[in-house]
C-alpha cells in the first residue's frame, strides 16, 4: 500500500443540512467548514439512515443499515463481528482515536479505537466519560444540559425551560463547555500526528439540545434579523400531535427565532473548532494528505411544520444531512456532487482513499467511483420506512394510516400527502416495490 492519506471525520450532532452557509443559508457563518466545501466536494442530496443518534453512529461506522446492524435505539450496543471503520484501518497499520461524542453502549465500547477520549450526553455516558470526570474534579456542573437530558431533573423543570424549549445562554463558561472541551482534545490529538496513517473521528454534541452555547456565542446571532428557514407552519400539520420533547403549543415565530439564533450560534462555535484542526494541519504540513469530512447523525426540524428536534417522522430537515468531503488529491470531483447519497457510503469511501477494499459486509456505495449512483436512497425510523427518489418520496408505515406520499418537484417541503391519491397509486407502488430489493431486509 502507498503513503496512506491521514483521515479526519468531524461529526456533529442533530445538525439541519441547510444551516451551513455552504448550503445557501446566508444568516448562519460557518466560514471554515464553507472553506471545506470549497476545496472539497459538497453532496446535495445526503441523508442519514436512521434518524436516531446511536443508530445512525453504528450504521457510519458499519456501513450497514440499521436493520443489518440491528442497534436499533441509543441503549443498543454492536456486535464485535460487525466490521468496521476504525477497527479496519487499525489492523492495515492506522493510529486510530475517538474524542467527543459517541453515544456507544457500553460506553467505552471497543470498535477499534486505539484511544477514545468521550464527552457523552445522554445515558450512563454522562456518568463514565472524561469530560464529565474533568467538570467534577473543576467543581462545575452542565445544569441546564442534565434538566434536559436526565428524566429526573427534567421533572422538577423550571417554567422557563418549557417556555423557551431549553434556548438560554449555557450555566457553564467558554472554558468548561462541551463543545471547547472536544475541540481542544481534537487539537491536541492532532498534534501528536506524524505524516500518514492518521485516523481521528471528532464527535461533537451540539447543535443537539439543549441550545445552549456559551457566551460570548449565545450573543452572536440577533434573533429579530434571521429568516424562519423554508416548511415553518403556525401549527402541526398531517395529524401531527405534540407528544415530543416539548409541547408546540406555544411554539411561535418570535420563540423559534429564539431558538434558531442560539442553534446557529452553537454551530458557528463548532465551526471555530473545525478551523483550528485545519489550521493546524496546514501548520504541520499534513493537511494536503488528510481527508476531511463533515457530517451529521441527523437533522433537526427547525420549525418545519410547526417542530422542533427530532422524533416523529422522516421529513427532509430531519433525514436529510450536510456531507462535506475534502481529499487531498483526485478521489473527487471538487464542487456540487448531486447523487443521492447515504452516510453509510461514508466508510467505504474512506476505506477506498486509503487504498482499502471496503468487506462485502459493507452496503454502501464508494463514492470515488465516478461512476456509481443510486436512483434511490433510503432510510427507517420504528415502525417506518423511507425510499426516495429524486423527485418522489414515499414513508410507509405499519399503520398504512400513517403512510405517506410526496411529489417533491411540486411540493419541495412536504405540505400535501398523497398517498392516498388515486392518481399516484402507480408511483406509490413503483417505490414500495423498491423496498423489497433493500439491501439484506428482512
């Protein structure tokens, strides 16, 4: 094998495909990662599989669906059999090392990391991982991060959370924030990097709730001067009911601008991280050799139809993910790549830089093949199934009640379900049909 390239993957969580300047969001600034997708390659039509966060994480790894992998929920774990991304490039020769967020159970679950440093959210990550270990031994606490993560805080709520849907300026300073914590142990794993063999995959835990971001960050973002982004409904739509995270009763434009300016805020903070790891690289002359990606485990709602977080349904703000890939020479095409991808075409593609042939375990696409494209993409949540295509979109659902149909072309953000139109019976049963050749379903 030739001089391997060094792998950076930055992953974020809960992030909106479109909340990235590179995406065509003109309030948000995220000059470093748009400086990416300048010299790198910006997929327009990528998604998650699963738009839950373990599950999505495992399918990165795995390159696997999640009815493949079977780690259905944020409590399931992976089986030791399953190939994967790290354990792979560690046993050709690669210094493998986590930091951040990587919602695994166990915690410390082996995938082949040579070294994990974790700041987890939810579970008993929380109460096992070095970022939570270091905040006890400096005598501070992420308040407002337990009231929304911890069943038991979240019962004894103050009324201001609810009304604000957890948007406040964060209890902790810059210093002691999760996402600072990550970028410096991010920079500091990058600073032991020497030439090639490098592989480092950067967890971080926001934008996801609660949206609280540090000062100064929480003042970044005016939310009188930003734009409600494209789907927002003054109520729930499609039978919608609002048995989510937080009530939507008095979700208002006023409280969702609240909401976005600090969702923003603590993306433009993760985006600073983002340009110190590049910084570095170039400092240390191994940025020209290192491929770098930027994803997510899944969207947000964002008020698209009247919510907020995630849950629910597979609507496109929810399913639908930034994929940014820079390579250090001709792996890509640079610029707009507008095939319909999956994040599980991630693992081989990277396994393909670095001059590896993914195992047949893996069921996505290596995306340096020039030649290789998907008519169609899909994706599961509980009880329901997504395949679309690039025009049409069909979510079928155990309770055929629930199902539901999409002419994307007519109806970009979702307003009409037709799956119960007579006219569109042909197109609904041409993408079901597609179902049944998914990859290893059962």
């Amino acid at each position: 094998m030739t001089k391997g390239p060094n792998i950076l993957i930055i992953h974020a969580d809960q992030h909106r495909y479109d909340c990235l300047g590179a995406y065509g969001n003109t309030d948000i600034r995220t000059p470093n990662i748009d400086a990416l997708a300048r010299v790198g390659v910006l997929f327009a039509n990528s998604f998650c599989p699963y738009p839950v966060c373990t599950p999505s994480r495992y399918s990165l790894l795995s390159s696997q669906y999640v009815h493949q992998h079977r780690g259905f929920s944020n409590v399931s774990t992976l089986s030791p059999d399953i190939p994967t991304l790290p354990r792979i490039l560690k046993d050709a020769g690669y210094r493998t090392a986590s930091v951040g967020k990587m919602h695994f159970t166990p915690t410390y679950l082996d995938v082949g990391f040579d070294e994990m440093q974790l700041a987890e959210q939810f579970g008993n990550g929380r109460y096992d991982d070095d970022y939570h270990r270091w905040l006890r031994s400096e005598g501070v606490c992420d308040r407002l991060d337990m009231i929304d993560q911890v069943s038991e805080f979240r019962k004894e709520a103050p009324k201001e959370y609810w009304e604000r849907f957890g948007a406040f300026p964060s209890d902790l300073d810059e210093a002691h924030h999760s996402t600072t914590w990550i970028g410096n142990k991010a920079v500091d794993q990058l600073d032991k990097w020497e030439d090639c063999y490098n592989f480092l995959m950067v967890g971080f835990i926001k934008p996801h709730h609660p949206f609280d971001p540090p000062r100064p960050w929480a003042d970044m973002y005016d939310p009188d001067n930003l734009s409600v982004l494209p789907g927002w409904t003054e109520k729930l739509i499609h039978g919608d009911n609002d048995n989510n995270h937080f009530s939507y009763e008095g979700l208002s434009e006023l409280s969702l601008r609240r909401v976005m300016a600090l969702y923003y805020a603590s993306i433009s903070q993760i985006d600073h991280h983002v340009g110190r790891m590049v910084s570095l690289l170039k400092k240390k002359g191994l940025y020209d050799n290192t491929v770098i990606v930027y994803t997510s485990d899944h969207g947000d709602y964002m008020g698209h139809h009247h919510r907020i977080l995630k849950g629910n349904r597979m609507l496109e703000p929810l399913i639908r993910v930034p994929l940014i890939i820079k390579c250090p020479s001709d792996y890509l095409l640079r610029g707009i790549d507008s095939r319909l991808v999956n994040n599980i075409d991630v693992a081989p593609t990277l396994l393909s830089a670095a001059g590896l042939k993914p195992p047949d375990t893996m069921a996505g696409m290596d995306l340096t093949d020039r030649a290789a494209s998907a008519d169609y993409v899909f994706a599961e949540a509980g009880y329901e199934y997504m395949v679309r295509s690039r025009t049409r979109k069909l979510l079928v659902h155990r309770n055929a009640e629930l199902s539901m149909f999409f002419d994307l072309e007519r109806d970009p953000l979702e307003m009409k379900n037709l799956f119960s139109s007579a006219e569109h019976q042909s197109e609904i049963a041409r993408l079901r049909s597609q179902l049944d050749g998914w990859p290893l379903f059962d």
